[in-house]
C-alpha cells in the first residue's frame, strides 16, 4: 500500500503517470485515491522528473513533503496533457520512466 496525504491507496490503482511533449518536456501527475491530480511537475530536465518520480515511488508525499516546483493548478495541467495524448498527433505521449 501506498499512502498519499493520509490516504492509503491500493497497488493496482493509478498513482502516477508520466508523458513526455514535443517540446521535449516530460510531465509527472500524480494521483490521489479518486484519479485526481494533486501534483503535476513539467520540465525539460528528464532526470529531474525522473527523481521526482523515483522518490513518489519510494514513498515520499508531494503534499506533506511540502516539494517544490509543481504547478499551480494540477489539474488542469493534467488534463491538458490529457486531451494532447487522446489526440494522438505526436504532440504527447506516455512514457516509462523505470524502462530508461
């Protein structure tokens, strides 16, 4: 089980997703329990969305950790790379980070 702000969500559930733009920006939203995105980081730096990602995984909780750099409005940002996906005209896609 992971927790998130307090919550504990099960294994099998989103938490993360990542995408990468073509810009060359990779995109981390993070997930509470109910699909919402309560953390989402862009930047061109892959290893530092990497980390970010790495240390989600580990356990670390974007909220009560207090990190820094997310964006102001995470859900919104995630759905915007949402609708960029769906449309699938090369302008973002999902990527795995732990296959790099």
């Amino acid at each position: 089980m992971h927790t998130l702000h307090g919550n504990t969500l099960p294994l099998g559930e989103p938490r993360a997703q990542v995408f990468q733009d073509n810009g060359g920006f990779f995109h981390l939203a993070i997930l509470d329990g109910a699909g919402k995105c309560v953390y989402y980081l862009a930047d061109a730096d892959r290893e530092l969305v990497k980390k970010t990602y790495a240390d989600f995984l580990a356990g670390q909780d974007p909220i009560l950790d207090g990190w820094k750099g997310g964006e102001k409005h995470p859900q919104r940002c995630y759905e915007s790379i949402l609708r960029f996906v769906e449309a699938r005209n090369g302008s973002a896609w999902p990527v795995y980070l732990e296959d790099s």
